[in-house]
C-alpha cells in the first residue's frame, strides 16, 4: 500500500522570512524626506514624482521601523540636506507671483 503525505506546508516559503527594510529617501526633485519601504521604485509624498531608488539616494537603512523615524525625524528638525516642507514651496511660488 502507498500512503500519500499531504503536506499543508509550502515549500517554496518554508524557512523563507521576509523582512521588511525601512529607508529614508530624499525626494529629487522638491527635497522631501520621507519614509520608504519599496526596494525599486519610490513616490514622492509632497510632489508625486516618482524615481528609481538606488543604493546612493538612500539616506539611511534600519530593519527597525523605530529607529528610521527617529533618524527622519533628526534630519527634519535640523533641516538637513536642503529639506524643504511642502508648504514652503507652495508659499513660495504664490510670492513670487505677481
């Protein structure tokens, strides 16, 4: 007699564990520092450009979304790295307009 072994396992995942990286991506166009999780292809949350996201456009890398916030958050209370908010832009562009 043969026995079939019905396995609710699936292989292909099995000792596979998927560990999110939390990135802080400055944005090439406008300087917006944000939060990133996506490893090819980033949004801009302030302009809505998107850019290929490269090993040099990363600002800082954790496994640990704590400690990325922390690092975003140091950076926009300095203003480092030319940081512009969002509003700072709009409110320049309506000044310069006659």
């Amino acid at each position: 007699m043969f026995h079939i072994i019905i396995s609710l396992e699936r292989p292909w995942r099995r000792g596979r564990v998927l560990k999110r990286s939390f990135k802080v991506v400055r944005c090439p166009r406008c300087g917006f520092l944000q939060l990133a999780t996506a490893s090819r292809i980033v949004k801009c949350f302030s302009c809505g450009h998107s850019w290929q996201l490269d090993p040099g456009s990363i600002l800082f890398s954790s496994l640990d979304s704590r400690e990325a916030r922390e690092f975003l958050a140091k950076l926009k209370r300095r203003g480092g790295l030319g940081f512009r908010k969002a509003s700072e832009k709009a409110w320049r562009k309506s000044a310069s307009s006659p």
